[in-house]
C-alpha cells in the first residue's frame, strides 16, 4: 500500500461519517481534518519507538498526501 492510496482512504471514511452532518461544502474539509488527527497519532505513537523508522516515514507521506487532496 502506497501513502497516497492510504491518504485517499482515511478520508473517504472521514468523509462518510461527516457528510450526515455539515453541508455539502465542507465535507471534504472536514474529513481531512480528521483523517490528519488520525495520522498525527500515528506519529505519536510511532515517534517513540525505534524500530519503526519505515512506519513513521509512511506516516508522514500519508499526511502530505491528506493535504494534496
């Protein structure tokens, strides 16, 4: 899986929850706001262990990839 697939994902399933509630111009907005508070926990939790210099670095492109979208 590539950060930019993944990015594409955690929004799209932000974006299912959320188009219930705000009007159709800020659906988009909104689930990239949520799937980046996914992604920023990721590297929280991935920033404290050694071993994950891969995870960490993929997790980073996801979130570049969030904002590209």
């Amino acid at each position: 899986m590539n950060a930019g697939y993944k990015a594409t994902e955690l929004v799209d399933k932000y974006l299912i929850i959320i188009s219930d509630t705000n009007p159709l111009d800020k659906y988009l907005k909104a689930a990239k706001q949520c799937a980046i508070i996914c992604v920023d926990e990721m590297l929280d939790c991935n920033s404290t262990s050694v071993d994950s210099e891969d995870e960490f670095e993929f997790w980073k492109e996801v979130k570049l990839e969030i904002n590209k979208l």
